[in-house]
C-alpha cells in the first residue's frame, strides 16, 4: 500500500527547508523505488493568510489521512497580534492533540565535524547522544481550567492547570523505556516531586513501569539538576523523560549542546507509529528568504519519518550517513560554519543528494 505523507510547508524559512527535504522524499519515490505519495497543505500564518485559520480543516482531514507528516516551522512577527486561537503556533498544539501525537523524540547528536560549533567545551560534548523523550498531548499546555480573569478587587489573574492522569504517564513512560531499551538502556526521569504532586504521581507510575523493564536502568532527576546537568556534564544522559513544559526548555538546551538548534530533527508519534516529523528550530524570520537557513534538520526529520513512521531503517541509515559525509567534506551553512566561509540551503540540499546517490552503488 501506499504510504502518504503530507508536507506542511508553513512560515518563515519552512518553505525552504522543506524544499530541500522533499527533494530527499522523491529521491527516494523516484529513484529508490519507495512506495510514497507526497501532498501539500498549508499550515500556520500560511494558512491564516489565505483562509483566515491558521489549522484550516482541509489540512487537519489531509494530515487525518496522511501515514507521516512533515512539517517545516510555524509563526511570524506578524501574527504575534492575533488573539491567540488563530496564532500560528496554535495549528502545532492543533495538530499534536487532535492526531494524539504524544510522544515527542527530540534527539541531541553531536556530529564530530561539528564539535567545535558548541559553546561548551569539547571534551565536555565530543560524542554526545542524548533523546529526549517529551509528553506532547497533556500537562499544562493543554491542562483546564486555563484562561485570565478578572478577580473581586479588579486585579487580573492568569491561570493554567498541570494536570497528569495514570494513564497518560504510563504510555509516555512506556514509550521511552521502548527507547532505551534499543539504546543504552538508561533511563532518567524528569519531574518537580519535591513541590509537585504531579510529579509525585508521575515518580510513582514511572516506578511502575519500570517493573516491566528490568533491564533498563532508571534514574530521577528534579528538572532544575537537570537542567544543570545537561550544561555541566551533558554525557552521563542516555535517554530522558518529562513532561511538556520541562520537555520544551530541556530539548531547547540539549539542541544547543549539539552546536545548533539547526542541525536536529524530531518526531512526534501516537501508539500506532503515525507521526508528524519537523525540525526542533523555529521559523527563524529573520533569515527568511535568503536562501541561508540549514535544511539538514528537516533532512533528518525525513530520515527519523522513514525509522519510526515507514520501517525503513535502511534508507534512514543512508540518510544520517549522506548529512555526516557532507559535514565530514566541510560543507557548512552560516549556522554551523566556525568561519565566513559558508553555502546556502539549495546547495546543501545539492550535496545531500549526491552522497545519497553515491550511497547507491
Ligand atoms: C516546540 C515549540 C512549541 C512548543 C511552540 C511553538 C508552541 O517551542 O515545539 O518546542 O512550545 O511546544
Ligand atoms: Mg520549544
């Protein structure tokens, strides 16, 4: 049967990045014999622009109907004005939550070109391998009641909800023992249990869990240590665990490790595999248009989509090791080049897909 992905260009330097990666998609349709269709849609202040919502409900059918989805980036200064259900933003929580795309796997690779592009020192990350596993569909994110009211005395009071069910931790948790279970088997878990009563559910059921999984070594870690332990000594971490919101500052650091936020990709799946595969960067306006910005981080969203959503481990492999041979050749976008010397995004689109043709004979 036909896989179907959908691609969701969106905003900013989405457009180009994901230019390149479909490139990566029909080489693989076209040239490596896959069985794929690709589609578009429009997301984000992409689709606000033409249909007035940033998550119109052609797109939300189509990514309904889709195998994988890949998403460029969302968001603009020009939309930051609007009232919060039509920001572009809200089509990514819309997106997550209606395909019940819980599981976020935000990996932090270093790639050994790249060790000197880090702000820390490179013994401190040479080798670095980290995944982040981040809950996506619940926690304060999505948590009711939430809103801003106005209180008795006239002062305005802004409120959001952590909440957490049995239920929701123990799929989460399962979904990175899983992971760690085809890594190296260590596992730490993230929470706030010496203030949180969520989180001291969250310890408890992940305990539980754990049960089933003798193999794999768990560890729990308050997310301030964490967050310090990531700076300080980012190698000791095989596999993490967390909530939403510590999930998306924690994956924030971790990405800086790695030198630039432009190089890492991620995926975010439900309990069937179905997944929406994007890069961890923004829509990073300032860059848009020029033809700058780094695409190896959709690049490896495709290779993530083929790993997890297709079972194609074989051209995922060929993937991350055509992205490490043009690094290895000092190919560098503006992002990552230690010196002036730097290409643009279709030319390193270009290099990408002559390593992937080489890599076929
Ligand atoms: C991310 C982003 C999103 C989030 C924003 C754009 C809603 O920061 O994917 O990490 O907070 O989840
Ligand atoms: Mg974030």
């Amino acid at each position: 049967m036909t896989k179907k992905i959908l691609v969701l260009p969106g905003d900013g330097i989405g457009p180009e990045i994901v230019e390149q990666a479909v490139r990566v998609i029909e080489y693989l349709r076209d040239d490596a014999g896959l069985d794929i269709s690709i589609s578009q849609a429009l997301v984000g202040g992409a689709a606000y622009d033409t249909t007035g919502h940033p998550l119109p409900q052609a797109t939300l059918d189509q990514a309904r109907d889709a195998d994988a989805i890949l998403l460029g980036a969302v968001g603009g200064p020009q939309y930051e004005a609007l009232e919060r259900g039509l920001r572009p933003e809200r089509a990514l929580l819309g997106l997550r939550s209606e395909l019940h795309l819980f599981s976020n796997l935000r990996p932090a690779l270093m790639y050994p070109a790249l060790t000197d592009a880090s702000s820390l020192k490179p013994e401190v990350v040479s080798g670095l391998d980290i995944m982040i596993v981040r809950e996506l569909t619940g926690g304060i994110y999505f948590g009711s009641p939430r809103g801003i009211r106005t209180l008795d005395n006239g002062q305005r009071e802004g409120f959001n909800t952590l909440v957490y069910n049995e239920a929701e931790i123990e799929r989460i948790a399962r979904s990175a023992f899983d992971i760690a279970m085809k890594r190296n088997r260590r596992l730490c878990s993230v929470d706030k249990a010496n203030v949180l009563e969520v989180s001291e559910l969250w310890r408890e059921v992940v305990c539980r869990v754990a049960n089933e999984y003798p193999d794999v070594e768990l560890s729990h870690m308050y997310v301030d240590n964490a967050a310090m332990q990531l700076v300080r000594e980012p190698k000791q971490f095989d596999v993490m665990v967390t909530g939403n919101m510590f999930g998306d500052i924690l994956s924030d650091a971790a990405a800086m490790l790695t030198g630039s936020i432009g190089m890492l990709p991620s995926a975010s799946l439900d309990t069937q595999g179905k997944g929406m595969y994007e890069p961890i960067h923004g829509s990073a306006p300032d860059i848009a248009g020029q033809g700058i910005a780094n695409p190896l981080a959709t690049i490896l969203s495709v290779a993530m989509l083929l790993r997890y959503t297709l079972d194609e481990a074989g051209f995922a492999d060929r993937i991350e090791q055509s992205v490490e041979a043009v690094l290895d050749d000092g190919l560098r976008t503006a992002d990552i080049s230690q010196d002036s010397e730097s290409i643009g995004t279709a030319a390193m689109g270009d290099a990408v897909l002559e390593k992937l043709h080489q890599s076929a004979n």
